[in-house]
C-alpha cells in the first residue's frame, strides 16, 4: 500500500503530465534574439511545441488583436484546441514577453532543470539575468556613436559573471538562454563588419575575443553554440543576410 506521501508525489507527476500535453504554439521571428530565448527553453525541454514565423515587418492583421496586444514577438499560446497556428483559440491562454516565458517554461517543464532546484542557484540564475539585462542589454554598441570598448565593458561584465567552468550557474539554466542569442548575432556583426565603426576595428574585437583576456567567455560562447538547443534553433545563414541588409551601410551613414 502506498503510503500519504508516494500517493501526493504520483498525483503531482500526474498533474504535470497533464499539463504538458496542452498544446502550445510559440510565435516568434528568427532575426528576434528575444523570440530566440524561448525556442531555446522549449528545445532544451524536448517540449512538443507549434512554431510559427512572425514577419515583423508586415504582421498579420489578426496578430496583435488575437496573439499579443503589443504586435511584438515572442508570444505564446497555451491550452485550448488544436487549431492552425493562424487561427488562434480565444479558448487559449495568451502569454508574452521573453523573460516571462523563460519562467513560464522552466516552471512547465520542472524535469528539464531550466531552473535548478537548489534555492541559490535558483537566485544566481536570476541575478545573472537581472545584471546582463540592465547593464548588458539594450545598448546599440555597433552604431556610428558607439565604439569596442564599450563592447568590452559589456562582454568583461558577462565574462565576470561566469564560473570556472560550465555554464552561467553551472549546469544550463534559463540564464544561458536568455543571454545566447544575443552573444551570437554579436558575432555576426562583428564577423561581417556590420558596424558603424572605423573600418579595421571588428578585426581587432575579433583577436581580443580569441585572446587570453576574454579566454573564459570565449569558451561559454562555444559550450553554448555546441549544445543541441542552439544547433536546433539559430540560421545563422538566414540571420546573416538579413543582418547584412539591415546593417551593411552602417559606416556608410557615419
């Protein structure tokens, strides 16, 4: 006879059985570092999931008023019918915001580890994603009024961050998620020369990136691009030519 405690485990795996099976569709763009974050959650998760490729550019005319009210990816529809990704259920719940549903996933997927179960790796993932977010991100740092060691700044912050070795708390959590696709499309700039920059300056970021200064970044770059989530999730034949034709003029404009 099973005793209290057994029966409550076995009814809580029954519950997130349960829940994982509700269908999710996840709307997203592959130029869209932000959309990139979640695909990696839900890849890492093995999570059967509905992609579909917004063009940010020319939306569909039912996105904002059915998917998400700010027109922005990603967004994520989970629960309801099984319905064309197209035509949405009202039925289903409506989520957004990158940051949100790396949580939201983590939390679907407890087996997955996206977050660790000890409390305060629990925290240093979140901590690391807090600093990354407000010092790290949202800057411009390949425009004309930009220069490397502003780039620098940033990447010591990262680098700074990192343990010995492994991840950004060890094993692959939400963190690393949140911070890889930025790091990648960084590299696609720099290895394009897609900067507002003087001509010659990407080659030299590029020799620093490779060089002992930056020695343990570069290494959590590569662990990162070798796991099977990122392999999965990120064209970089695609993000590269459109990059190219967003970006290609920029030292042209300065």
């Amino acid at each position: 006879m099973s005793s209290p405690s057994e029966s409550f485990n076995e009814r809580g795996q029954l519950c997130r059985r349960l829940l994982v099976t509700e269908q999710i569709t996840l709307y997203s763009c592959k130029t869209c570092p932000y959309a990139h974050r979640v695909e990696l959650a839900l890849e890492e998760a093995k999570a059967k999931y509905t992609r579909y490729e917004v063009d940010l550019s020319n939306k569909p005319e039912w996105y904002t008023p059915k998917v998400n009210p700010m027109g922005k990816v990603p967004a994520l529809t989970y629960g309801g019918p099984s319905v064309p990704p197209d035509q949405p259920s009202p039925e289903s719940v409506k989520l957004a915001e990158s940051l949100v549903l790396l949580e939201f996933v983590a939390d679907l997927f407890p087996e997955a580890h996206l977050l660790p179960s000890d409390p305060v790796l629990r925290a240093k993932a979140r901590f690391f994603i807090d600093v990354v977010g407000t010092k790290v991100m949202g800057r411009s740092y390949f425009r004309k009024d930009s220069s490397p060691d502003e780039l620098y700044v940033g990447l010591e912050t990262i680098q700074a961050l990192l343990p010995d070795s492994g991840f950004a708390v060890g094993e692959y959590s939400i963190a690393d998620a949140m911070v890889a696709p930025h790091l990648a499309r960084a590299l696609v700039n720099l290895e394009n020369d897609l900067v507002g920059w003087k001509e010659g300056e990407c080659k030299t970021v590029l020799a620093a990136l490779r060089s002992p200064r930056f020695a343990r970044l570069n290494q959590y770059i590569q662990d990162l691009e070798a796991r099977p989530n990122f392999k999965a999730t990120f064209d970089k034949e695609y993000v590269t030519e459109i990059f190219k034709k967003r970006y290609g003029n920029l030292r042209a404009q300065a």
